[in-house]
C-alpha cells in the first residue's frame, strides 16, 4: 500500500533505506537491535517501494523474521537469546570502558526494557482450537 504523495514515498523509501543501513551494521555492532531496524524498514517499505518490500520479504535472511512477525507479532527464540547476549556484552564493555554515570545507567535500563518486551513476545504461534 504505497503512499499516494510522492514526498511522503520519498521520505518511507529514505525511512526504510536507513533503517535497513542500521539493521545491517547492527548485525555486527553488540547492542544495536537488528530485528528492530528490520521491521522498521519493512514498515517504511511497504508505503515507499514494492519492490524493496518485496526483497526484503523474500530476503533469505530476513524474510522469516518478517513473516513470523506479521502472522502474530513472533520472535523466535533464537533472536531472543541473541538479542539478550549482544546487550549483555553491551552492557558489560560500557561498565568496563566507560565512567560510570547516569548516561550509563539510563542506556542499560533502555536494554533491559528492551530485553524485557522481546521476551514478553510470543515465539510460536497460538494453538487454534
């Protein structure tokens, strides 16, 4: 469903582009969240550019993950326990490397929310009855 205006298909096409750009650098990055960057893109995707919507849908990589999330909001196990190693590491080179201060803190009350909320999504979906 790609928006009507061309400025706003722009904008959903720079939106998506960018955030695909994180999604990838964020596969290598600890602590940048690559599934999130990923839907992102996907969204931004799906009102700018069919053709990326339909790349990124088809993509072998990413396109499970963007399935599972739109048949029911589904993070696999998998991307969990990733997401959940990469914020500890995270976490843990901050405490080592950085001064310790608010910022600090604040970051990693940010990834624990974070943490808490990618757990709190199903992993399967639903038995139907």
């Amino acid at each position: 469903m790609p928006s009507s205006s061309k400025l706003t298909r722009l904008l959903f096409g720079l939106l998506a582009c960018v955030s695909l750009g994180i999604g990838l650098i964020a596969i290598v990055v600890p602590g940048l969240p690559t599934t999130e960057f990923i839907l992102l893109a996907a969204w931004a995707a799906t009102r700018s550019s069919p053709r990326l919507s339909a790349w990124l849908e088809n993509h072998r990589l990413f396109g499970p993950t963007l399935i599972h999330w739109r048949n029911g909001k589904i993070i696999a196990r998998r991307a969990k326990v990733s997401a959940t190693v990469s914020m500890l590491l995270c976490a843990t080179l901050m405490l080592v490397m950085l001064d310790h201060g608010w910022p600090i803190y604040l970051a990693m009350a940010g990834m624990g929310l974070g943490n808490v909320w990618i757990w709190s999504r199903p992993e399967t979906l639903p038995k139907s009855s």
